[in-house]
C-alpha cells in the first residue's frame, strides 16, 4: 500500500550542511554534509553520541553560529542571508530554546512568571493583557500555576526545565529547539520534561526539535533522527497501531537517510557480515538495490 503525503513548507531544511573548526591550528569537521527536514507541527529527536555535532547544529539552526558550507532555512527565513538585525529579529520571534544547563535558561533573581514576562515585554507581542494572558496560559500548559511566585533556586531540576519551555515559548515561536533539555535530570524528572515537551507540541502545534544523547528519548516521540559524525544516518519512525485484541500496539521501524546525491550509511554489522570494505557491486533489481562483496578482493572481517 502506498499513500503520497503532499509535502509542506518545512519549518527546518537543512542541505549539505558542513561546519569545520579550527582550534590551535586543527581542523575539526563538527558537521560534515548534514541534511535535515522537519515540518510544520512535527516533534522530532535528534539523537547521537556526544561529540557528534548536536550542539553544533542547534547552534546553527538557532542563529547564533554560521555553517562554512551548506544551506539552512529556519521558520521560512533563510538564515545565510539575514542581516545582523533580521538575525535579531529571527531570535526573538521565530525561535524558542530550551538549553541543557538548567541555569542557562532562567535569570536568576526573578520568579518564574518574570521570567515568563520578561520575555513578552522584550518581544512586545501584544498588549500588556495579551501578554499577562499569554502568561496564564503557559503557567496552565506546563503545570507551574503553584511555582510561579518561585524564584528558580526553589525549583527542582525538573521544574526548572519546565519553567524553561514556558520560557522559551512566551515570545509563541514557531520552532522551539532542546539542547539536552535533559541532560542533568533523573530519569522521572526526565519522563516529566519530555511529556512536557510532548504535550505541549500536541497542544500549540509548535514545532519541536529535541537533541539528546540519551536514546530513551526517541520512546516519547515520533520520529527520531540518528546523527552520526557530523551526518544524519538513521531515522526511527514509531507509529501505534490496534491489534486484533484491542490492544495498542507501538511499532519501531528504522530507515537509512538517503541523501540528495544518493549517499547513504551502511550499518556497520551488515558491513562486518558480509566482510565488506572499500568496494562493492551494486546490482539494480526489480524491486531493490543489492549489495555485494567484490569477488576479486579478500573479504575483511
Ligand atoms: N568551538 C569549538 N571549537 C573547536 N571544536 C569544537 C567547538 N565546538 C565543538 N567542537 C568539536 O566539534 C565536535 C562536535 O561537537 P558538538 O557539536 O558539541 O557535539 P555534541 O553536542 O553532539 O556532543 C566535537 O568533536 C567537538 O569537540
Ligand atoms: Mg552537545
């Protein structure tokens, strides 16, 4: 059976997206040919090891760093080709972020629902009762209508991080990005954010893009992106279906990342199976490519 889905404008597309680094004269590909597309609504989990370029690619998509090579497109703006004032403007507006270091995301010395208003105020979004009903809202979204006279020293970890997402989300961003949002959280405090972070992507649409080493992340969503030195190599798409009893049923499928000059990863144990290295024959069949050792070289366990 095959359905064709139409294809919106994505709210994050990104092409070839390449980011070197240069420190103490060594170059470091952070980022090497990175494609990405999220759509509109959609609640996605980036999910790799540290060191794989997770946080080097919410920095981009975020506005705050430039890839060396590539393309990105943020919230309908192209983000090459902003001016330091669009780039402002693409901060304040589009984008919400939720980052791993709890303290990094609220200021210090005011209450959760200053903080919440300090944001408002800064965006201007709306009359002063829109934005104190903005505020209501959000309290009422993330469950902090008991904390909101709490300034963040009083909160747990948890509730900081859900304090955060209000935050990040009082300017009503079209995409809101996660940096670990769980990074320094127990594993309850984590299942906390992350239904948090679901319920609110159900309920305001927001787009939500979710980086994490942690793989248990990708039970609470959808779909998630594997990425792997610097490239997305792996996409797991979960979907739930009733069995014949009644019963739901959660189904994992994962699919390899096809890029747009038809590169893709080979997983390493089908590799290490067949002994393959180097170079393979390709074969079009009907229905399938195949794949297969050359025969006039040694196989390499
Ligand atoms: N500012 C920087 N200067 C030099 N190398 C960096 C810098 N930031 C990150 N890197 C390197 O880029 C790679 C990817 O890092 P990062 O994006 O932080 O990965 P992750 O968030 O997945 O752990 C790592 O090898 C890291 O050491
Ligand atoms: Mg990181």
């Amino acid at each position: 059976m095959t359905s064709v889905t139409p294809s919106p404008t994505p709210d994050v597309l990104c092409a070839d997206l390449v980011r070197v680094y240069q420190s103490r004269g060594v170059e470091v590909q952070a980022l090497q040919g990175l494609n990405l597309r999220v759509d509109p609504g959609e609640l996605v989990a980036i999910v790799g090891e540290s060191g794989s370029g997770k946080s080097t690619l919410l920095g981009i998509l975020s506005g705050l760093d430039t890839p060396t090579a590539g393309t990105v497109r943020v919230a309908g703006h192209d983000l090459l080709a902003l001016t330091p004032k669009q780039r402002v403007g693409f901060r304040r507006h589009d984008v919400g972020f939720v980052w791993q270091q709890t303290g990094r995301n609220l200021l210090p010395y005011l209450t959760v629902q200053q903080n919440i208003d300090a944001v408002t105020s800064i965006a201007r979004t709306g009359s002063p009762a829109e934005r104190a009903a903005r505020s209501d809202e959000l309290i009422a979204l993330l469950g902090l209508e008991a904390l909101r006279d709490r300034r963040p020293e009083l909160l747990s970890g948890g509730q900081q991080q859900r304090a955060a997402i209000a935050v990040a989300l009082a300017n009503r961003p079209r995409v809101l990005f996660a940096d670990e949002p769980t990074g320094e959280l127990d594993d309850a405090a984590s299942i906390d954010v992350l239904e948090a972070l679901r319920s609110v992507n159900e309920q305001n649409g927001v787009t939500t893009v979710i980086v994490t080493h942690d793989p248990s992340v990708s039970e609470h969503v959808r779909r998630t992106v594997q990425i792997r030195d610097g490239r997305t190599s792996t996409e797991t798409v979960r979907s739930t279906r009733t069995d014949e009893h009644g019963a739901e049923q959660v189904h994992a499928e994962e699919f390899a990342v096809l890029d747009r000059v038809g590169r893709l990863q080979l997983p390493a144990e089908f590799t290490a199976a067949l002994g393959l290295h180097d170079r393979v024959r390709l074969a079009l069949e009907p229905d399938q490519i195949a794949v297969r050792p050359d025969e006039t070289q040694e196989p390499r366990p």
